[in-house]
C-alpha cells in the first residue's frame, strides 16, 4: 500500500482544484445536459453528484470542526504533514478515483433528483467554505493524533488529517463522475432538448 501524505496547502490546493474542475464542466452545461441521468437513469445526473458532495462536504466539516474545538491542550502541537494510518490509507483508496469500490450513499446525502445547475454549483463551492474554517483551527493543532467522528458510520473514527484527505478525495471521485455522464451513451448534446 503506498504512502499517502499531505499538508493543509496541499489539501487547500486540491479544494481549489475542485473549484475549479466544477466551474469548468458545468460551462455551457444546459439544465437538461445537466440533471441527465446515464443507464437509463440508474447512475447520478451531474447535479447530483454536485448536490451528494455538498451534503457531505458541509455534514463531514460539521464533525471536523467539532473535534478541533473540544480538543484538549494535549492537542495543541502543529504538524507540518498528515500522515494517515493503516486503515486510514486504506480507505482513501477505495475513495480515490478511478473507483474500485462502489458505496452506497448515506441517507443524509442522497442527491436530490433535479436541480438547479448555477445554484448547486454555488452550493457545492460554498460548502468549501467550512472545510477552509477546518484548516485554519488545524494549523495549531496535532492533526495526526486528534479523532473525529465519522457523521456517517459511527465506528469509524479517523483523525481530522485523514478526514481532510477524504474531502479531497470525494469531491475527485464524484468530480470525475460527473465528467464521465458528459462521455456516456445517450447524453444529450446541443439541439437535442427542449427549452
């Protein structure tokens, strides 16, 4: 298993990048191009992609910003990289693209069937937002050591380096999900929707 290691510039470099790679696809995107689900509608539309990772970007920072804040004094040495665990490792790579394994949604960010392209887009750079505030607390902060609880399966408990890491790697993995319904048989293309 390879080493994965990361920083918090590294990991703020990435959410720009996701930033960015969402603004991107979503250019000159209709709202039918855009809430068009391939396999026959077995398989998420952009929006929802967008919408599921927004849901789990605001939930996930949520569990992260409550740990830096009830954290001891204990706590209190800055790292200079985040180095996740075993268990740790592994789970970013069943997170990373390209998919190994695919996961069930959690209740609380199952995407919405339709929606609006400009707002989920907002949506989806605003639930960056928090998981910046994250960054700045974990500057003084041991993120190696300090545990946070996973908002979505109760006995996984990560550190808040790890927990960043996986932000990272959801907002990749759905990213480029939705740039793959963009390639899929069936997707509408310029003239083929109503207005």
């Amino acid at each position: 298993m390879p080493q994965l290691i990361a920083t918090l510039d590294s990991i703020q470099a990435a959410l720009i990048a996701a930033e960015k790679q969402a603004t991107e696809l979503l250019q000159e995107v209709s709202s039918s191009q855009a809430n068009w689900q391939p396999n026959e509608g077995r398989s998420w539309s952009i929006c929802q992609c967008l919408d599921h990772l927004a849901k789990i970007n605001f939930i996930y920072a949520a569990a992260l910003q409550q740990a830096l804040s009830s954290s001891s004094e204990s706590y209190r040495r800055p790292t200079s990289s985040i180095a996740p665990g075993f268990f740790g490792r592994w789970f970013l790579q069943q997170m990373e693209p390209p998919v190994r394994t695919r996961l069930k949604a959690p209740g609380k960010a199952v995407p919405t069937p339709q929606g609006n392209v400009a707002e989920l887009l907002e949506t989806f750079l605003k639930s960056h937002e928090p998981v910046r505030a994250v960054l700045e607390g974990a500057k003084f902060v041991d993120v190696n050591r300090l545990r946070f609880k996973n908002p979505f399966v109760g006995i996984l408990n990560f550190t808040v380096g790890t927990g960043l890491m996986v932000i990272n790697a959801h907002d990749r993995r759905h990213l480029l999900q939705a740039e793959l319904v963009k390639k899929a048989v069936g997707y509408p293309v310029a003239g083929n929707w109503a207005v």
